[in-house]
C-alpha cells in the first residue's frame, strides 16, 4: 500500500513562521527530504526516528537533481512511508512543487499541500518594508531572478517598469546588476527606492537602501550575498520608519537552548520575543526508572515521610505521573513537608496544587542540603526522588543531622540525545557568534555528546553548570540567579555588549 507524500512550506527561516499544520504534519514524518535553504531551528523539530534525507539545493550546487528527488519521494512512498518534502518558502512560488508532484499523480500516490510563508512577502516584512501601501502602489510584483544554467533572463522589463507597482525579485543577487540596468533601460525613474534584504528573518538578517541606480554599487560595497530579496518600489522609502526587528533587545543573537524537548518551549518562546534566533538542540531527555520497586514502596508508605524533597522540575513530573499511575493523589502527602531546589521547581510543584514549604535562597544542591538540615530533628525521614547520578553533595549534608532518615531513591536516567540532522560543530563554525544556552550541568554534557563544540560561549543558570562547562574549556557567563529571568537577562547584556566597539 502506498503511503503518502506531504509538501511543505518551512518559511523563510524563522522557526516562528513555520505554520501550525507544517509543524504538526512533521512531527508526524517517517522520511524528511529537505532542502538546503531550511533552518537550522525547524531542522531541528524533525522526529528523531525519522529517515532524514539532504537534497541540499542551492544554486549552481545540487546535492540531487530534481530528477532524482521526484524519484526518490515516488519510492520512498511506494515503501508505505508517510514521506515530507520539506522546502524553504512556499513550494509553489518558484519551488518547483508542482514538478514534484508529477510524477506522484502519474503513480496515483496520495500527497498534499502545506503552504509556507513567502520569503517575497515576510523578509520584506522583517526589514520593515510594507510590499504594498497605498500612498505608494496597488499592485505587488513577485519575479525570480534565477537565471538557468549561467544564461541571461529574458525579463519583461518594460512591463514591469511601468506598472507602477512593487517589484520583489528572489534569487536575484548574482543577476542584480542585470535587474538594475533592465529597469533602468525600460524607463523606471533612477531615484526609485530599492532595498536588498540578506538573509531576511534570521540572526544575521542585513538591510541595505539605496536608490535603485545606485543599487548595485551599494550590494558590492557591502558584500550582500545569497539568499536575499530585492525590492524595487516605493515602498522602500518607509523602511527607515518601519524597521522594527532591529529595535528588539535580542535583535542579532543567535542562541542554542540545550533543555530536554518538554521544558524548552518558555524559555525559548520568551527569548524569540526579545528577538533572538533559537535553535533547540535538546541535549537530554529523561526516562523514568523501570521497574522501580523501592519507589513503589517508599510511595505506599508517603504517610511515614516527614519531608519529600525535589531538586528539579523534571522530578517533579516524573514523580508525580507515578503517583498518579498507581491511582494515588496528593492527598497522599499530607503529611509531608515539601522542599525545592530553586523558583523553577518551587512552580512545578505549584502546578500539582501544592507550595514548596523550604526554597533555598541560592538554588543549588548545597544550599538546599544547608537549609533543610538546619530544620530536621531526630526521627524525621527525608524521601529524595531524583537522577540516579544526582550530587552527592544534598544526601550526605542530609546524612550529617543525627538521628535523621534519608531514602535516596532513582527515579529518572538521564540520557544523552543525538543532535539529529545538525551538524553542531558545523553551525558553531557558520555561525561564530552563536552562544548555547544551559541549565543544568547534565544539558553540557549531553551537549557536548551530540557533538557540541567546546570553544563556545555559554551562558549558565548556576555554579554547578557554570563548572561543568569551564571544565570543557568553553567561555563562560552565569546568571546572577538560577531563574529563567536571570538567564535571560544575562543574554541580553552579554548580546549589548558584543555589539559595544
């Protein structure tokens, strides 16, 4: 039985601009086809079990050729696979989506159509340049300037110098002075506005204006390469007015958020509004402990527990989904005290309608361990649910109060995850200014696992993660705190001063 091929628009770059059923449809993908000109950050949404597959076209440098990709989603199909032809933009606007589907519909193999956010309409909207406005034009021209096979286009320039409209061209670079010169040729006054927008939407989206005779000269001086979009109109004059992506605090920064995939989503939400670029490389992920028998034991006697103490949100979780397995609530604790590591999983607790009854002022391990044996007395029993390669250092200042019962219980394993399609190193290198983001000592050395870099700068929640990634040898900045506000406020001000000269 066949199985079905999907096309979809992944956006300009933006994870942000990828659409609600693009994202949902990927999750869902058993072969990812995908195109070279597709971000780093939705590469990075495909399933890890998914067969990933590079067809890597850019101009003048095809890893396969069209040919051979309409070949290979036939087959891929053919197999029973649910198949995503994942493309930059829209893949009917200059994608050549409808040539992929060819040969499906000849096979009688069941596809469909995710629409993508144009690169011609959204990188011009990020630069701040409205494509129509009505002080200015009523029409809105899309035009590639992709010449094939190094020969010159055959544009209409007098047509479309005289209809007074906006002029959008993609993949136009190298042919920009050509594109100039034509319209210029036709008639189109020199002083008309015109913009080129590189790399439009990401971290290191570049705006440069100029008039359009003086276009060209301007692109040259600035080294303005691929991908970008040119614009030509109007329109372009109210781009000083309406930049508003610049403006943003994060506006520039590029940052890796190394937390496991169920936790990154405020973190990450929150640096994207500031205006960063995010990549989520989940460096961990947590698996529960199985069979688990000591903490079965340990749940059906909670009433015994004086204290239960968590050190992580994840821990939280994972305890509390057993309880709940084991047809248990929180009416199960009520004799229990709760401690928490830090504001994060003081919240994680809240979430399960409960309060934490100790936080420690600094959150880590150790002020934990301070606090909380500063308040046992003889016969309390303490019940510390964690990683099974969790600190030593809480236990044994737990163990020093006289009189006092700890259970350590294992009740997740850490494990390290794969970095998927990215290549880690390699973006570190495409990307020099990229900084990964960490929150506990274990995303480091998931990171470096996947094959993160060492020689990179890290922006740390605490000490102890702080020490892991100074033992590899990366540069590092800590939060003043170990919260998500400090975290955040330290990238903005390690980002402010990168921009210092």
């Amino acid at each position: 039985m066949a199985g079905k091929v999907y096309l979809i628009g992944a956006g300009p770059g933006d994870a942000g601009l990828l659409t609600c059923k693009g994202r949902e449809v990927l999750s869902r993908a058993e072969v990812v086809v995908y195109d070279a000109l597709v971000g780093a950050e939705i590469l990075a949404m495909v399933p890890r079990e998914a067969e990933r597959i590079d067809a890597g076209k850019r101009a003048g440098n095809h890893r396969l050729h069209q040919w051979e990709i309409n070949q290979l989603l036939l087959d891929k199909a053919l197999e029973g696979k649910m198949v995503v032809r994942l493309k930059g933009g829209d893949p009917f606007l200059f994608g050549r989506g409808g040539e992929e589907l060819e040969l499906l519909a000849q096979h009688g193999v069941p596809y469909e159509i995710v629409p993508g956010v144009t690169s011609a309409i959204a990188v011009p909207a990020y630069a701040g340049i409205p494509v129509t406005h009505r002080d200015c034009c009523s029409s809105v021209h899309i035009i590639t300037g992709h010449r094939r096979d190094g020969k010159a286009g055959h544009l209409p320039y007098r047509a479309l110098a005289e209809t007074g409209g906006t002029l959008v061209f993609l993949m136009g670079v190298k042919a920009l002075p050509e594109i100039c010169a034509g319209l210029l040729e036709a008639g189109m006054d020199p002083g008309t506005p015109a913009a080129i927008v590189e790399k439009g939407t990401t971290a290191e989206q570049r705006t440069m204006t100029a008039t359009l005779a003086e276009l060209p000269e301007t692109a040259e001086r600035e080294k303005a390469g691929a991908p970008a979009v040119i614009v030509v109109g109007g329109v372009c004059a109210l781009q000083p007015e309406f930049f508003w992506r610049e403006r943003l605090p994060l506006f520039g920064c590029r940052l890796v958020v190394t937390r496991p995939r169920e936790r990154q989503g405020v973190l990450s939400g929150r640096l994207r509004t500031l205006g960063a670029e995010v990549m989520e490389i989940p460096a961990i992920r947590t698996v529960p402990v199985e069979p688990n028998e000591t903490l079965d034991r340990a749940m059906d006697g909670l009433a015994s527990y004086t204290w239960l103490v968590f050190t992580s949100p994840g821990a939280v979780g994972q305890f509390f989904d057993r309880l709940r397995n084991r047809k248990r609530d929180i009416r199960a604790l009520k004799n229990c005290r709760l401690a928490a590591i830090g504001s994060g999983t003081a919240a994680a607790i809240e979430q399960r309608g409960l309060f934490a009854d100790l936080v420690p002022e600094v959150y880590d391990a150790a002020h934990l361990g301070e606090a909380l044996a500063a308040q046992l007395r003889p016969g309390d029993r303490v019940l510390l649910p964690r990683a099974r390669e969790g600190d030593p250092v809480l236990p044994e200042l737990l163990r020093q109060v006289e009189g006092a019962e700890i259970t350590e219980i294992p009740l997740y394993d850490t494990i390290y995850e794969s970095s998927g399609i990215i290549d880690l190193a390699a973006e570190f290198v495409a990307h020099p200014r990229t900084m990964a983001v960490f929150t506990s000592a274990s995303t480091v050395r998931g990171f470096l696992a996947a094959g993160g870099p060492e020689n990179i700068t890290a922006l740390c929640i605490g000490p102890q993660t702080a020490a892991q990634a100074k033992a590899a040898g990366m540069t590092v900045h800590v939060a003043r705190e170990a919260t998500l506000d400090a975290l955040i406020e330290l990238a903005e001000q390690i980002h402010e001063g990168a921009k210092q000269p």
